[in-house]
C-alpha cells in the first residue's frame, strides 16, 4: 500500500525576492530561518506564482522587487493570483559594501528575500491604475517638453557652429516663432549643412505638433469627472495652471496617504540630506530621494506665485535678505506644497490673504 502525503504549508510563511530584468528574472525563496532554492526563470508573474502555489501550498507568501524600468505590472499580476506582491525603492534596500563591490542578479535577489524576511523595510505606494494610465500621459508631455528644448539648443548650437548669428529681434527668446522658423529655413548654407539644419527642424516641428496633441487630451482629462473637482482646487493655488495641477493630481494621487506635512515635504525633496555622528553634524544639501516630477514643478510654479500672492511675495523678500534666492524659492516652494495639502485636505480653494 503506498502512502501519499499531501503538501501543505499553512501557519508558514515564505519570502521571494526577485532580482527583475527584461530578459531573464533572477528568484530568491527563504523561510525565517534559512534560504530554500534560488532559480531563474522566464520574465512571467504567472509562472512563478503556479510554482509557488504548487510546491508551497497554503504558505503565507511575501513577493518583492525593485521598482525600476518594469512599473508595476508584476505587482498587478501577482495580486490577481492572489499574492502578497511588494514595490521597493532600490536606496531603501541596506548596501553592505562587499556587495557594492561584488554584485550579481543571485546576490541581489537574496538580498531582497532577507531583507523581506526581516521586516525592515519600507514599501513604496502603489497607484490605481487609473492613476497609473493618466500619469503616463502626463510624464509623456514632459518627455515632449524637454525633447522640444533639447531640439532648440541643438538648433542654436548647429548656428553657433557655424558663425551664424541670429537676428536681433529672435536673440533673446526661447520660442521659436513662425517668423523665425522661416528665417532659418530660407538661410544660405552649402547643401550638406542646409539639408543638417532642415532635418532638425523636422524634428523640432513633429515634436511641436505631437506636444499639441498630448496638450489636448491632457486637457480632456483635467475636465473629467475625475480629475475637475480636484483640479479645480489646485488651479485656485496662485501659480498652478493646468499643466501643473495635472502634475500634482497624478503624482499625489491622494493627498490622505500622507500622514503629516512632514511626511509630505519628505516624500516631494524638501528636506536636506543629514549626516550626523556624534558630536558632527553635516547638512548635505536638498536630498535626491524625492518625486522629482514634484518638486520640480512645484519650484515652477513658486517663481509664479511670488509675483501674484502677497504673502509669498514678502516671505521670498525677507529670505533673501539672508540666503541665495535659489535657497529662497525652494522655501517659497515648501509653502506652496503647504497650500496644495490645504486646499485638498478641506476641500475648499484657496483665498489670497486668507491661508497662512
């Protein structure tokens, strides 16, 4: 007679690290105790999440992964399989140095388990994926805002190049006008170098007309009613258009998630970096580790509002008195994140003179 045992893992609990590529995922698996088996496999959620569910039945399991090149797709799939799947920022992960020295996709991996099966670490939220669809059209008119600026100055360097000086009345300006446009088309070059300048300009030109575009449904989607309301709010902030407020709206996604201003302030970069030992105490600077999307508009949106809100007008005066003004304007910045968690967090628009 031949016995046969089921498998089955309950009360136990599992934690798989995955060191995530394009071609290739790198899998790590330990209980508290000890490493059980590390593999690589195929770059499918689904694969791995029926190998777990198979050889590891009714084990209470912990996924985790770099966020990075991949999004959070993985993560969506494992969480339709019914697995607990986490995102980690990668500067969250402890670095021992004789891993900076000697790294591999199986150390990585392992590394990710341990720390999994420690509890340490912290996770990084995970959007809607609603959320998630609309931040990818806002990041894409970025994409096209920089790359339209990018094409600028290599037209201008291509004319500096060159020794070709451009007319007084287009010198001073970062838009280029249809006048200006057909200035550069009609000038005198030998062949090699007119047809080089009209290649740009192609380019520059296509990424005008796919920046109108991405500009009109950006538009479409602030009107929605799921965005209007919020938007609505965040445009009533001095400085915050559209482009901003749509900014803000995907990447807070929701202002509730931040348990304090100080967690929100982290979480957008306006907090210096610190290294303090003893009786040393160093600041760095303005941290790296931060929503950059965030900060940056926010600094944008900060050299507006000093020129329209009293209030930040002379707060940003009195800080220059004692400061560089772009030290000055990162404060002014901080101020109107403030105003931005008011105005969500009470549902009310904000009013010039009134928010302090």
């Amino acid at each position: 007679m031949t016995q046969v045992k089921t498998l089955d893992f309950s009360g136990q609990s599992l934690y798989c690290g995955i060191d995530i590529h394009k071609k290739s995922w790198s899998v790590c698996l330990r209980n508290q105790e000890r490493e059980l088996r590390s593999f690589s496999q195929d770059p499918d959620p689904w694969i791995l999440s029926r190998h777990l569910k198979t050889n590891y039945p009714n084990a209470s399991i912990v996924i985790g992964y770099e966020a990075g090149f991949s999004g959070y797709w993985a993560q969506q799939a494992f969480k339709a399989e019914g697995l607990e799947c986490k995102v980690i920022h990668p500067s969250d992960i402890p670095q021992p140095d004789k891993s900076r020295r000697y790294k591999t996709d199986k150390i990585d991996c392992r590394k990710l388990a341990v720390e999994l099966s420690k509890g340490f670490l912290n996770y990084i939220h995970i959007p809607l994926q609603s959320t998630i669809e609309s931040r990818s059209l806002v990041r894409t008119r970025q994409q096209l805002v920089k790359d339209q600026t990018r094409y600028k100055n290599r037209i201008l360097a291509f004319l500096t190049f060159f020794g070709i000086q451009v007319p007084q009345g287009y010198k001073n300006s970062t838009h280029f006008s249809k006048c200006f446009v057909t200035w550069l088309e009609q000038l005198t070059m030998a062949p090699s170098s007119k047809t080089a300048l009209l290649i740009k300009l192609n380019v520059l030109q296509s990424i005008r007309a796919q920046l109108l575009l991405t500009n009109k449904a950006l538009r479409q989607l602030a009107g929605s009613e799921l965005y209007a309301p919020m938007i609505t709010l965040l445009m009533s902030i001095p400085g915050i258009g559209i482009h901003a407020a749509m900014i803000l709206a995907t990447e807070l996604e929701d202002i509730r998630r931040f348990k304090s201003f100080d967690h929100l302030a982290s979480y957008a970069g306006f907090k210096p970096d610190v290294y303090s030992s003893a009786d040393k105490y160093v600041i760095k600077g303005i941290t790296h580790h931060c929503n950059h999307e965030v900060r940056e508009v926010l600094v944008e949106a900060a050299w507006m509002a000093i020129g329209k809100d009293p209030a930040l007008t002379q707060a940003y005066n009195e800080y220059k008195k004692r400061m560089h003004y772009n030290k000055a304007i990162l404060r002014i910045a901080k101020k109107l994140l403030s105003r931005v968690r008011y105005v969500l967090l009470n549902n009310t628009p904000y009013e010039i003179a009134l928010v302090k």
